[in-house]
C-alpha cells in the first residue's frame, strides 16, 4: 500500500478521535469461535430519507466507525456487534480507504421482536 501524506494525516487524525470518543464493543463474528472485544465510535443520528414519494421520512441509522488494523478479522454484512449492552446485525460494510470501517447497523441484531404488534 502506497503511503501518503493525506494518508498518514487522515490516520493520526482517526486514531485520536478513537482513542478519544471510543468506546468498548463486543464482535460476534462469522467463524470465530468466541466473541471478540474491541473499541469504536458508535453514533445513531437521525436522517431523512426519501420514499421515493416525496415526503421525508425521519429514521435513525446507528454507524459504529472501527479501525481495521485493532481486529483479528474483518466484520462482514451478516456479522453482529454489541453496542452499549444492545445487539445489533451489521447490514453493510463501508471501507474509508485509510484503515477505518463504517459499519452499518441495525438494532437487534435481526432478532428483535416488533415493538407494536399487529392489533
């Protein structure tokens, strides 16, 4: 891998917010025989999306930001993490290109029972 001075900045500079708004996690995954500890910076920010019908609807996303190199594998979609005591399926990987992932969570873990059941 080719080094460079953006690289090397943009490294430093995400290891100190990890180091700084980190937090513990807990890996469960795929092939691992025992769940893996780890640090990461979770956050759970609303956003809007557009249902394609022209009106917003507000959702939460939860993003839990790790630096790949502190794992002893990679997190894939399928794999699960828990967060502050909740479990949660990581529904999409997103590599930064600098040695972080963005994991894209959903709460639960795809187990979840539904908070308003049908009448």
């Amino acid at each position: 891998m080719v080094m460079t001075a953006f690289g090397d900045l943009t490294r430093a500079v995400s290891s100190i917010v990890l180091d700084t708004f980190g937090e513990p996690v807990v890996f469960h995954l795929e092939g691992q025989a025992e769940a893996l500890p780890g640090r990461g910076v979770f956050s759970a920010a609303h956003q809007e999306v557009d249902a394609s019908t022209g009106v917003p609807v507000s959702t939460v996303q939860p993003v839990l930001e790790v630096r790949l190199e502190d794992l002893p594998a990679t997190p894939t979609e399928g794999d699960a993490v828990t967060v502050q005591g909740v479990l949660y399926l990581i529904v999409e990987v997103r590599p930064d290109g600098h040695g972080f992932l963005k994991l894209m969570l959903h709460k639960g873990g795809g187990h979840e029972a539904p908070t308003h059941p049908d009448p």
